[in-house]
C-alpha cells in the first residue's frame, strides 16, 4: 500500500502542472451500499506545489462527501469539492491572478449487491446535478448534470472501485473582468469559427474514475484517481486529472462494533 500511495501521489502531481485550466473532474462518491440505512462520508484533497505551471504557484483542492441508503437498492450521494490556485508572481495584465472554484451537488440512484462472506460485490448507478462557481482570470457560474454507473467491492479491510461518470457542464453569468476579446482569443475562451463564447456552449467529459479504501471496518484512508476527457468540442484549457487521499467513515460499521464491543 505504501508503494501505491508514492506512485499514485506522483502521478497526481505531475497532472497538476500546467497551465491556467477552466475545469476539473471532482472527486467521484462511490458509497459501494450493501444495504439499508447505511450512512458513509468521506474528505480528501490534495496540495501541491505547481513549480512546472507556467504560471508557477500552489494548487490547493478539497472534497466532502456523504451518502445514505435510506432503503435497501437506494442510495442518495452529496458533494462539496473546492479548488484554489495561489500564483507565484501576480500579474493582472497576463491573467495570473488567484483562482477560486467551488461545486455542491446531489444525486440518487439504486445499487444491487451479491456475495457470500466477508467480501461484497457492488453494483450501481447514480444521476444528479449541481452548481457551482469560478473566480479567476475570468468569473463565471456552471451547472452540471451527471450519470455514474460503477463497479467495486467491499470488504472489511479494503474496498475497491471503479466508476465511469458521465458529466455536462453549462457555464453562464461569464464575466470577463475587462480583459476584451483579444485575451478571450488568445486563451481559446472565443470560437472565431462558430462565433461563441464558452459560456455559449454545453461541454461533455467523460470521467473514469479508481478509489482504493485501506483500513478497519469503520474508518479506511481513501486514495481516488479521478480522470477527466473531453467528449464534445473544448477548445480552452482544462485539468484532466484529480487524485485525492482522506478519510472514509462507515457508521453502520461504526455501530456495529460498538455494540459487539459490549
């Protein structure tokens, strides 16, 4: 486990050097429900130093996750993701200035579970939506919509999943803090071809996502790779990676120990 953490952590931080981008996957909630009132949250993020950005800085992102089954094949999601990127060298005439993102949503869907045992096997499917913000070089509002079928396994030591999300983002209220259309072309933000701007437009992405849960029954560090790939026409620069590492709570297993503990 060990090993994984130092790869995938260099992975996740090589992703993050580039230049200025205008979207980022969020971390995928994947509860992996075996059954009814289930309760799990989880936190993760990242923080890196962005010495291969050109824009050169720090890069800070953090997500909430909660998740409830109210009934057995139910399964309700929430989500809170932030993103922050702190310049080296502000220069309001270049575009490096801070950057500040934020994303809340809600999705429901079912599960079905099967296995004997210790280990469970997990499938489900889940769709919502959410809005969101971004205040950079330039400002805007977003809403997205989402579709996530997954795969995983539960165990009490270790869970694994992997989802394929689905995501359509819309931005609006584009705000372009007096930069003019010469910045908007020079950071592909303007399509001269079809004459629009990219607040005129929905964008697709689909976004495969793996999640390793190592721990005891309850509480489990959580390591996620979240990838990010265009289905639709961007044109501006966007992230197309999000690894994460936290914590994973479980308080059906929480109780369950408790009351075995007696």
């Amino acid at each position: 486990m060990k090993k994984l953490f130092i790869l995938l952590s260099g992975i996740g931080l090589l992703c993050t050097g580039c230049n200025r981008y205008y979207y980022k996957p969020n971390a995928v909630n994947a509860p992996l429900f075996t059954g009814a009132n289930q309760l799990h949250i989880a936190g993760d993020g990242m923080i890196s130093n962005s010495e291969n950005n050109t824009d050169g800085g720090n890069s800070y992102f953090f997500d909430v996750q909660a998740a409830y089954s109210p009934i057995n094949h139910l399964g309700i999601i929430a989500n809170y993701s932030t993103w922050a990127f702190r310049p080296t060298n502000l220069d309001f005439s270049t575009g490096n200035v801070d950057a500040n993102a934020h994303l809340a949503e809600i999705g429901i869907g079912g599960y079905v579970t099967s296995g004997q045992g210790k280990a469970k096997f997990v499938a489900d499917l889940y769709a919502g939506g959410g809005a969101g913000l971004l205040k950079s070089d330039v400002d805007m509002k977003a809403r997205r919509f989402f579709i996530q079928p997954g795969i995983g396994m539960r165990h009490p030591a270790v869970d694994l999943a992997f989802n394929m999300r689905i995501s359509s983002i819309k931005y609006y209220d584009f705000d372009d803090n007096g930069r003019g259309m010469n910045y908007l072309l020079d950071h592909n933000l303007y399509d001269p071809n079809r004459k629009e701007r990219m607040d005129e437009n929905n964008y697709l992405f689909w976004e495969p996502s793996f999640t390793v849960r190592s721990g005891y029954k309850f509480i489990k560090a959580q390591f996620q790779w979240a990838l990010a790939a265009d289905i639709s026409n961007v044109r501006w620069n966007y992230n197309g990676s999000r690894f994460t590492f936290g914590l994973y709570f479980s308080l059906e297993d929480a109780l369950d120990l408790a009351k075995k503990s007696k």
